[in-house]
C-alpha cells in the first residue's frame, strides 16, 4: 500500500489538473497582491492512486502567523495519515487529522486560526467537514447541488437565516470578516456531513472565502458544470481574474473533483 500526501501552496499561473484511479482533479492556489506569505493550502491524501481526502484551509485574514496555521494543517494530515496506527476507516482519520491541526494551531499561541473544509472520498460516497467560511459543493453531473456546506460567518448565517438573498453576494454586511468559527477557536465546532451518495462523474467542489463572496451560487455552479470538463476551470480562471481585480484581493484558492465509479 502506497499513501501520497501532497501540500499546495504556491502561486499557480493556471490550474493544474491531477489524475487518479478514482476521478480527475484540478486545483488552484492563488496569491492576493499584497506582499504576504500565501495564508492558503490545499492538501491532497491519495493511497494506491485513489485519492481518499482534500482538504483546504485558509489562513484567517488579521491573525497573526495565517501562513504557518495552514502549515499546521499539512503537518497534522502527514502525521495522522502515514502513522502505522493510521485508521482503515479515513472518517477517523480526517476527523483524528483535524483535532491535531486544532491542537497545533492552538499551540502557536499567536492568535492564529485558519478556516478548514474538507472531503473523505470512499467508494460511491463522500462526507464532508468544515470549520469556518471556506465551502465545499456536492454536485451531480448535470448540476443539482446534492450539498453546499453553510459558512460560519455573519454573512454565512444571514443567508441561511434568509435575511440577505444568496444573488447579493456584494452587500455589506457587518463585521463580515468575523470568522465565527476555525481551527484556532476555543472552542472549535467541526461541521460534520452524513455519507453524500456519489454517482459516476459526480463534482466536488471546494474554495476559500473569496469565491462565494464575489460570485452567485449560480454562477459557481455554472462555472464548474457547464462545458467540457478540462476547460472548466480555465474559464473559471480567467471569471476570477476578471471579477475579483477591481476587488480588495485575497488569497482564493480552489479545487475541483470529478468522481469515476470504478465498475
């Protein structure tokens, strides 16, 4: 048995597609321009080529040492995953993954905190798990939204609550910055998904805070199943570049997963 854990970090020009046994996978890290350690990551847990978990965590913007919370996320996913007492079952696993990275994040005792989503991936079902505003989107081939994860923010429970309407992602809200929940937090509350059923080219999606802020929840999911699927996220690409410049620029990091049913 063969486990690879892959951390993502860096500014990509473009996305960068990756294939596995189980699906095909695009992913996207981009830097704001301000001239800051990039406070995004992605990290991908692939064992005998299946990919098995991604997570994505986002630095909290104002808190010191954003960059090394997210690299706590990386150390606490290696450590757990390529224990030999790692867990056959990977809900332990993830769930085991993010308490470390609590724990290191807390450790810092900087004030750090980063947001945290991710998806288990087994065989025809994910589950997925979020801390804070990042979002994550279960989708079927043809676009229904099987799961959206609800953002832990005043923003996130204006919508849920349906005081704001989702089509005004632009509004100003209060305090919007406020994450209310993350690693980091005392006490940190882990959003916990039942078993998502998943079918044949199924879509998982999940991105940093700066996407639902800037796009619809039509215009993401547009984005991501509309068109042949290698050139989604180059449109998606060029949608950011051009809806976010005129914006105050944050990390936005993203990452895009098409499921095969193996038969």
């Amino acid at each position: 048995m063969s486990i690879n854990i892959d951390f993502h970090n860096s500014a990509m020009e473009k996305p960068i597609p990756y294939s596995f046994k189980n699906g095909s996978l695009w992913l996207y890290p981009h830097p704001s321009e301000w001239d800051k350690p990039m406070e995004d990551a992605i990290v991908t847990v692939s064992r005998d080529e299946e990919l098995v978990a991604i997570f994505l965590s986002d630095g909290m913007g104002g808190h010191a040492g954003g960059d090394k919370a997210v690299k706590a996320m990386h150390e606490s996913v290696k450590k757990v995953f390529e224990s030999k007492s790692a867990s056959k079952n990977d809900r332990e696993n993830v769930l085991d993954a993010i308490e470390l990275a609590d724990k290191k994040v807390k450790e810092l005792k900087t004030g750090a905190g980063a947001t945290i989503v991710a998806f288990e991936i087994g065989k025809e079902f994910t589950r997925s798990y979020h801390a804070g505003d990042s979002v994550s989107y279960v989708l079927g081939s043809r676009g229904k939204i099987k799961y959206l994860s609800m953002e832990h923010s005043p923003r996130g429970h204006a919508l849920e609550s349906g005081l704001v309407h989702e089509d005004n992602v632009h509004i100003y809200i209060k305090d919007d910055h406020e994450v209310s929940n993350g690693l980091g937090f005392e006490p940190m509350s882990l959003e916990v998904s039942q078993k998502i059923e998943l079918n044949n080219q199924d879509l998982l999606f999940l991105s940093s805070d700066n996407m639902p802020k800037n796009f619809t929840e039509e215009e993401i999911v547009s984005l991501i199943s509309t068109g042949e699927f290698e050139k989604r996220m180059d449109t998606f690409h060029e949608q950011m570049n051009e809806k976010i410049k005129d914006i105050k620029k944050d990390d936005t990091s993203v990452a895009l997963f098409k499921y095969n049913l193996e038969k």
